[in-house]
C-alpha cells in the first residue's frame, strides 16, 4: 500500500485541530504524533510502502495503553490525547474516500476537546478558523479536481451561510442549568492559590498575569487600601504551613454595624478549588451553590471548574466577633519550634497585657528592623551562622536572621508571633487592589495581585484586620506588587510592557483587550438559562417557574424550523433570479407592446413576433429589432454578460410605444 | 440489503411507480430528486450529537457554537448539493452496438444552463460510475457503462444521477429509466464456416453475378455508406467527384449464411456462429448475404452491409425485424 498525495491536506488539518492540544496533553503524545505525521509526509514523498494492517493493529494497541497509563484516568486530556493519536495513526491508513472522510469528520470531534480548557476569543476565532480548514478539506475530498482555492472560497461561503443559522439556534436553543450529569475533571493547572500556604507560595504567584476576576462594582468604588479580596482563612498552623483545617464553622456571625455598604458584580475565572472571591467582609452572594462559612469566606460545593458570575454585597467596616471557638482555634500552635520568636512574644506580653498594644509592637518591629520586601527572600533552610536547625524554625530564621520576603512571610510570621503572645490570630489568603479598566470602568485583579493578611481577635473590636505587609511596604497597597518591589526585581516581558518605554502606548490596547475579553465572557459565554429566559421575556414569552424547559423547547422548535426552511429557500433561490431577470424585461417588453394592442401570441416565438409587429408598426422597427435581436442573443446565445442584461433593461425601461392615432 | 441509499430509493420508486421510461430531454427537477444522508453523513450527525450532549452537559457555549457552526454547515450543505444537480438536463442519450458480453457504452449528452456543478456521478445500477464536472452552460457527452447479457435491443436498466458534492455528507440522486436503446449483437463464437450455396438459379440469372472483391468491374458514383475502401482516390484526384470501385465476384464464390443450414437446435448457438462467419468474411473482404427463415439479404460487403445483417441476426425472434 502506498500513500496518496491527497493526503497532505488531510494531515495539515489533522495538525491544524491537534496543535492546541500540545500544551494539555503528556509530552510524549505531542513527540509521537509529530512522528507520526512527518513519518506520513516523508511516505507520501518518498512513496515508501506504508505499514501493514498487523504493524498498526499492534501500534494502535500499544499507544492506547500508554495514553491510559500516562494520563491519570478517563479524563479529557487523555480523550484527546487517544483521539489525536488514532487520527495520526489512521493518516497512513488513507487509501479510499471513506477513510479520508472518516478522519476529517473525526478531526472535528478533536476541536471539541479543544473548548474544554480555553473559550477565550483567540481559542474561538482558532476554532473558526479550523473549521474552516476541515470544511474546506472535506470538499477537496469530495471533487475531483486538485486545487485547494475553490474548496477553501466554497468553505468560506458555506459557513457565512451557516453563520444565521448558527446565531438563531445558539440564542433559542433551550439551556439546562446543572448540565446533565457529573462533570469529567480538567486536570490542566488551574493557576491561583491552594488552600493552603507556606513561604513562597504566593511570591511563585507574583509573575503570573492571567486574570483571576473582574469585578464591576454598582456605584462608586472603594478606594485602593480597601480593596481587600477575601479568599480563603487558614488557621491551622503545623510549623510550616497554614492550612485550611477540617473543623469549619457554618453559622454566620452577624455583622455589626455596617454603614459602607458596596454592591458588585464579580466574574470569577474558574481555579478549580472551591472557594469564592468577595470584597471583605461580604454579607450575601446571588451564588445559590455556594454557603457562607463562620470565617466569613464562601464555600462552592462544586470545584469551580467553569467561569461565574455573581453579585455580592459586602460591608467595608463591619465588625464581626464570631463564636468562642472560633477564635479559641485562633491561639492554636505547635508544642515546640521557633524559640527565638516565642521568646520575642514573651518579651512584648511582660511589657503589656493589652491586645492592641502589643500588636502595634509588632508592626513597629517590622518598621524598624530592616526587612525587606522582595520576591527573592533566598533560602531559609539554613541560618546565617552556618548551623541546620531543622524544618522547624523558619520563622526563626525569618524574623531574625534573613529578613527578606514577601507577603506571605509578613502574615505568617505575624499571626505566630500574635497566637504566641496569647492574642487570637488567622491568615487570610485573597487578592489586594487591581487595575481599573480605563474604557470598561472595571477592576481587573490578576494571580500576582494575590495577598495574604492577618486578622487578629480583639475582644473590644473582634476580628481586625492586620496587614504586616503595609507595615513594611505601605507602597504595596498603593500599587500593584511589581511596583512594590525593589527595582529590577521583575525583569519580565509584563514588565517591560507595564513599566517600560512602551507602557503609554501599550496600556490602553490591552486595557480595550481586557474589555473585549469581558464583553466576550459576559454576553457570549455566559449566556445562559437567566439571560435565555429574559430574550424571551423580550420576544413577548413570558415564563416564570421552574418547568419551562419543555416550553424554551417548543419555541425554539417553533422558531428553528421556519427559519431553516427560510435560509434553506433563500440558499437555493439565488441563483435563478439571475437566470431570470431577462426574462423578466422580455415580459415587460411583451407587456408594453400588448398593452398598445399587439399582444404576443402565446405560441410565437420571438423573431415571428416581431415580424407580425413590425408588418403593423413600421415606425417601431428600430427599437424592437434592438431589444429583440439582444433579447436572443441573451436567451439563447452561449454565455449572458451582465452589462447585456442590464442593457436590456435600460432599452426596455425606455421603450414606450405610442398608440397610432385614427386618422 | 446491500446499500441502504439504494434500498430506500427501490421502496420509492415502487411506491411511486417509476416504471415508465423518461423521454428525453429532461430536466432534473424537485420532482425526480431525492435527498438523503450518506453513511458519511451518518457518522457526522452521530458526532455532532455527542459534541451537543458534552456542551449541554458542562454547559458549554463555545460548545454549542461549535455544533450549531458545523449544524449549520451541514444544514446549508443539504441546498449546496440539491443545487449541483437541479436544473441539468440530460438531452439525448444513444449508444453504438455491441456484442454480448462486451459493455454497451450510453453516450448521455448533458446540458448545464445553471451554475457550475462538480463531481456529477452517472451510474447504470451495480456498474461503475462515470465521475465529471461541468462548468456553467457547458455541454457535455459523457458515456457511462452498461453491461449486456442477451442479444437485441437492450433498454438501459435505472440510470442513477447522483452527487454528493460539496461535503459527502447529502446523497442527492435521481432515477431515470431513460427512453434510449442499444442494439446487441449475438456473441461471436468461432467455428468453420459453412456457407450454403443452394440457392436457386432464378436468383443469378441474368446477372454476370453477384457483387464481389475480386474482378474489377468499372466505377459508380458514391453513395453514402458504400464502404471507404472501394474509393477511387485516383479519380477523386482527377477532379472526378467521389467514385467507387465496383467489383465483381465470380458466379461461384458469392456466399451466403443460412441460418437453417446450420446443424443444430439452439437458435442462440447458431446466430452466435453465424455473426462469427459474418466477421470473417467481412476480414477477408469477401462478399456474403444472409437468409433467416424467408427474409434474404443480398450479398454485399462493407459496414453498412455487416452492420444490417447484424441487426438482422440481433433482432430475429423480437418482434421488430
């Protein structure tokens, strides 16, 4: 057996549908499907005979468990990791139509795996721009001719004419919400903090700048210090990492004296964990599958795996005591570790007894002592005198020796040197600030806004806010952390384009960017049953309740179907009018002459036609033989020129033959 | 139930009654059309209902932009295809005879007055297709063919015009069972040559004999059919007109086939025989005539001659003689 020529079109559509999968899928896949493919282009020149059906059974067999054994279950990326190479492997299988149609229909069911890890813009006009390609493809397939330019203008053409089409059944076709049943898991990195921190985790946030959310707030926004974004609270400490814990607490305090209260609409990207953002301190969410917990953070039951969107109304100066055990958790540490910053604890509660005053000794200490804030603290596993002290005195090591960190550093070490000296205390992990929109008006907050905080008990106040971070860089809550940081810290292409020469040129292109993207998120992949029922409240349907679904059926099925038949009428009606039109003008023709008494004869043709009129009007003859000599060369002459036709219509527009007068 | 198209399309000609023979020309119109999806297009739905179910199931609106996209492409492929080939007209359809066993091939003539069209396929049923396009307005002889099993004139069986241009996906086809014929001639098969010579002097006398190869006999005008051969390119050149040699055969040697003169029982067997000697004397140039029952050709030689005692022979027994 050897290859086809017709089939490189095919592999380049193969490729054309598998390369954004690259990045999903294990990097063995990508290696054996670029072997594959260069191993069919070289057979295809070459004409190297292809592999037998035995050799490619066992193949097909052998890839097939390594793709289930390599990716971790029946997930997605495994899917279209088998999917890409079965499709690559049938590539030396193309001897008859069916086979070549085979593999084109199934590269369409490759771009579908695509839609499960990206539905920005670019991924949408990709796809487009890959059906286009497979369309065209599969005509080539179909005719016998060799060129690749018809079947690519007929594929342009046939997906204009299937675009209405498209627009009508995607807006009525009826939404469920909750989907079907359990959701396959997309194990592909979701970015955003973990639910639980050590030092470093957020600094490896700081480079990376996907948007975490978009926030349009109802009315006047907070301003910057306030921006707090309450993620998650971590209370659980073990000597190196704050964690989450188990023992969670469902009963909402209530807020005490709320007077700043700001509504807003959140659109969170999906982070595949289970928590959602809100302004601290929030009092509700529209989120219906999601809970308020007793430290105030919202819990989805659901991982978010899609984007959401909700409004959420939250107080900026509430005050919130919680429960007893609540803040009891808040005191818990480990038996041993850390003696140096116990000791300094210990030194602060012998001066005072008062909570606040000794947690102003604490910030003044991060004041004063030389700390600095910085990406790159180095590492703290081993204690500038040269000696390992174990895993276990890293704050230690922070606190007294190194002195360089981020974020995280600050709260960690904090909330221990709070719990040591007796005082409640929790890390509260979330976002801080963002950058306004300057064409949407919304706040953009990205992964490196990320931040962690501290809140402390105070039995007069509750549970305060405490950002040790301010204490030691206030420029932070001032800006975003790349410009927080000591210059050169951040030599990164983001920063060059944020910060350098090209920002003023480059900001307001990605701020309209942004706002494209919002827009796209907002009104086209978040439509939904909400926004579906309102269009056909619009339309004049209006239904409420809960079992309208069999009705959003009905009228979509009401309203599809004459609307296919239409397109389908229009589709096959073009080109006849054309084909037409001159006879359309040779009535009008017949028309005008009959209507001054000389009526055609059904039975005559044109040139006897004329004969009989001309033996009547004689006066007429040079503008009948005119419009009938062209009207013959038109009907039945070999090919119809556009000018001819409109030329006709022009002579006949003007032929106006007068009545003989009696004499 | 060999191919699912062709079975539905049998059910409906049966309901409907196709059985009558479509004069030409005709012009392929809604009413002859039918449409249904390919086993192609089969796969593609099945898929496209998978990619629905997944964008349904996680909510998905690129998802179903997807589907609805390649919906719609398929949805307006369906008119694309219908299009290809409404409006052809298949104006005259004839064939050259052949001998049976040989493959008849219908030289259908088609007319385009519509848009260009691609990949028409013209099939005989169970035969192999013949596969071409058309540019707009063009004209065109395409021959598609046809196999022969019996001798006489063979009425073509359902002639499907069909395409699935542009995307496989739609079958648009038409069955036509066209008012065209070709004429088969008995199978050759070869033997000795028995000619039979008893034939009564009334028929020679008078005559300084038969039209033959051998003597030379003078020059006659031409006449359309009179083989090329006898020519006369030596008079033609004198500026004469076209002229034909005439020959004279020998009282003796003007052979003539009877069909009774065979032994044998099996009309078919003896009709093959006899068109087998009718070839060999034609490749021999000598001058033969042919007597079934009481009808008598006279000798002659040339292709018109062969051709009508052919005929002859392809025809004895059905009717039209």
């Amino acid at each position: 057996m050897v290859p086809d020529r017709r089939t490189i079109p095919i592999l380049a559509v193969v490729a054309i549908c598998t390369l954004p999968h690259f990045l999903n899928v294990a990097p063995w896949v990508v290696v054996a499907c670029l072997l594959l493919w260069s191993y069919t282009l070289a057979a295809v020149r070459r004409n190297w005979t292809l592999p037998g059906r035995l050799s490619r059974g066992t193949l097909a067999g052998i890839l097939s468990v390594l793709t289930m054994t390599t990716h971790e279950g029946f997930t997605i990326e495994a899917f279209v990791a088998l999917l890409a190479l079965m499709i690559s492997l049938k590539l030396l299988e193309n001897t008859s139509t069916r086979d070549r149609m085979i593999t084109v229909i199934l590269c369409y069911f490759l771009l579908v795996g695509g839609l499960f890890f990206d539905d920005s813009i670019i991924a949408t006009a990709y796809m487009m721009f890959a059906v286009l390609c497979t369309t065209a493809v599969m005509i080539h397939i179909n005719q016998g001719k060799r060129g690749l330019l018809a079947p690519l203008k007929l594929s342009v053409r046939l997906m204009i004419q299937a675009v209405p089409i498209m627009l009508i059944m995607f807006l009525l076709f009826p939404r469920i919400q909750g989907g079907l049943w359990g959701r396959t898991p997309v194990n592909s990195g979701r970015t955003g903090f973990s639910n639980e921190i050590s030092f470093g985790a957020i600094a490896r946030l700081a480079e990376n700048h996907e948007v975490a959310f978009r926030i349009e707030f109802n009315g006047e926004a907070p301003a910057r210090e306030q921006l707090y974004w309450r993620g998650i609270v971590l209370s659980e400490f073990d000597g190196s990492t704050w964690r989450r814990g188990n023992d969670r607490v469902k009963t909402v305090p209530s807020l005490q004296e709320t007077r700043q209260q700001i509504t807003y609409t959140l659109t969170l990207e999906p982070h595949n964990e289970h928590w959602l953002i809100t302004l601290d301190l929030p009092m509700r969410v529209s989120f219906r599958r999601a809970w308020l917990l007793g430290d105030h953070t919202l819990y989805s039951w659901r991982r978010i795996s899609q984007r959401i969107s909700y409004v959420g109304e939250s107080s900026l100066d509430a005050k919130t005591f919680g429960q007893e055990r609540e803040w009891k958790k808040g005191l818990q540490l480990p038996e041993e570790g850390n003696p140096r910053t116990r000791e300094l604890a210990a030194s602060w509660t012998r001066e005072t007894e008062d909570p606040e005053e000794i947690m102003q000794m604490a910030l003044t200490y991060f004041q004063e002592q030389a700390f600095v804030y910085t990406l790159n603290p180095g590492t703290l596993d081993i204690g500038t005198k040269g000696e390992t002290t174990g895993a276990k005195d890293l704050i230690d090591r922070f606190l007294f020796d190194s002195r360089k960190g981020f974020c995280e550093h600050y709260a960690c070490s904090f909330a221990f040197l709070m719990r040591a000296a007796g005082i409640p205390a929790r890390i509260v992990a979330g976002y801080q600030g963002g950058t306004v929109n300057r064409y949407g008006g919304y706040l953009v907050v990205r992964q490196s806004d990320a931040h962690a905080w501290c809140e402390v008990w105070l039995p007069a106040q509750g549970w305060v806010r405490v950002d040790p971070t301010a204490a030691v860089a206030p420029e932070r809550l001032q800006s975003n952390a790349t410009n927080a940081l000591p210059a050169g810290e951040m030599i990164s292409a983001w920063s060059f384009f944020r910060a350098g020469p090209l920002a003023d040129w480059l900001e307001p292109m990605a701020s309209a960017w942004d706002l494209l993207n919002s827009r796209w998120n907002r009104w086209v992949m978040g439509y939904s049953v909400a926004e579906q029922l309102d269009l056909f409240s619009r339309l004049g349907f209006h239904l409420n309740g809960q079992k309208n679904l069999a009705k959003r059926l009905g009228i979509f099925l009401a309203a599809a179907l004459p609307l296919l038949l239409l397109a389908g009428f229009l589709i096959s009606r073009r080109k006849k009018e054309a084909e037409d039109k001159v006879a359309s003008y040779w009535m009008d023709f017949c028309q005008k002459l009959a209507d001054i008494g000389l009526a055609r004869p059904p039975e005559q043709g044109p040139r006897d036609y004329m004969r009989d009129i001309l033996k009547h009007r004689p006066d007429l003859e040079l503008s009948i033989r005119e419009i009938v000599s062209l009207y013959i060369s038109l009907r039945y002459g070999r090919q119809a020129k556009d000018e001819d036709v409109r030329h006709l219509r022009i002579l006949v527009k003007n032929f106006t033959p007068q009545k003989r007068r009696v004499r | 139930m060999k191919n699912p198209v062709s079975f539905i399309s049998g059910a409906i000609r049966k309901r409907l009654k196709i059985n009558k023979r479509t004069p030409l020309p005709i012009k392929l119109r809604h009413r002859y059309l039918y449409i249904l999806p390919t086993r192609h297009g089969l796969v593609f739905f099945a898929i496209l209902l998978a990619i629905l179910i997944g964008a349904i199931n996680h909510n998905n609106n690129l998802g179903f932009i997807l589907t609805f996209l390649l919906g719609g492409i398929s949805f307006v492929s369906i008119f694309h295809t219908f299009r290809n080939l409404s409006g052809l007209t298949l104006l005259s359809a004839r064939a050259i005879p052949v001998f049976v066993g040989q493959t008849a091939s219908f030289a259908i003539c088609v007319e385009n007055s519509g848009p260009p069209r691609a990949s028409l396929c013209f099939n005989f049923r169970n035969r192999e297709q013949t596969i071409f396009d058309l540019a707009a307005g063009e004209k065109q002889t395409i021959t598609v063919p046809h196999a022969t099993a019996e001798r006489g004139l063979l009425r073509p069986d359902i002639l499907s015009v069909s395409t699935t241009y542009p995307l496989g996906l739609f079958r648009c086809w038409s069955l036509l069972y066209l008012d065209a014929q070709c004429l088969v001639y008995p199978r050759p098969v070869s033997g000795p040559t028995i000619t039979a010579h008893g034939l009564t002097k009334d028929d020679n006398e008078g005559k300084s004999g038969g039209p033959g190869v051998d003597d030379f006999a003078g020059l006659k005008n031409y006449q359309p059919g009179d083989p090329l051969q006898h020519l006369s390119w030596k008079s033609f050149s004198r500026g004469q007109g076209l002229q034909r040699k005439v020959f004279e055969g020998q009282a003796g040697e003007t052979i003539y086939f009877d069909l009774d003169a065979l032994p044998g029982q099996d009309l078919e067997w003896k009709l093959s025989r006899i068109c087998h000697m009718i070839l060999q004397a034609e490749a021999h140039r000598m001058a033969y005539g042919l007597r079934t029952g009481n009808h008598l050709i006279e000798p002659a030689l040339g292709g018109r001659h062969k051709r009508s005692c052919l005929r002859r022979l392809a025809l004895i027994g059905q009717g039209e003689g």
